[in-house]
C-alpha cells in the first residue's frame, strides 16, 4: 500500500486526498524517477496540490540465482567444453528494472 500524504484543513477534519497522476522518468539504466502528483480538496471545494519526488536506483549486484556444478568431461578426440555443452548459469538482479538488462558473459 501507498501511504497517503498527511493533510489539514481548518474547516473539514477529514478533506478528501487522491493521488491525481504518476509520470516515471528513465535518469539513465541504473536510475529513475517517479513524480506523483496529489491534491487535497475540502468540502468547501478549496483545493490544494501537492509534487512528490521519488527517486530510485539500483545499487545492488547481480546474483546467481542457479551456480553451475562441477562437470568431468572425457578427453577422447576434440573435446567439446563451450557453455551450451557444459551448461550455462541463471543470472538476477533483485531491482525489476535492471532484470531485464541483466546478462550473463563467460571468458
């Protein structure tokens, strides 16, 4: 759940609060932000509104969410030992934004 915005009015002890809109902006791929706006009315139909400002990065590292076991390979011939033969691990990040981007190289 959202918290709602603590508001007071001088007349109407319980004025009317809504979250009016939300715009989500890319800063860059480790960063974004998220503006919401809100308005309070009373029952007088005084209005006020209010910019709230959320700014989110990503600060954590991936992660192996499946770490490969160790393989023994036979030496008969050409022996084939690339990722697709041997397996290739399962890689997260625990911000969404970033799972997506997430990927996994081997060298």
């Amino acid at each position: 759940d959202m918290p709602q915005p603590v508001v007071s009015d001088a007349v109407d002890p319980m004025p009317s609060v809504r979250l009016a809109g939300e715009v989500e902006v890319l800063v860059d791929a480790c960063t974004w932000e998220i503006e919401r706006r809100w308005e309070v009315e009373d029952f007088c139909m005084n209005s006020a509104a209010a910019t709230q400002r959320i700014e989110i990065s990503d600060t954590e590292r991936p992660f192996f969410e499946a770490p490969l076991e160790a393989v023994s390979v036979e030496c008969s011939g050409s022996v084939d030992i690339s990722p697709g033969v041997t397996g290739e691990p399962v890689a997260a990040d625990a911000c969404p934004r970033a799972q997506e981007a997430v990927s996994v190289t081997f060298s």
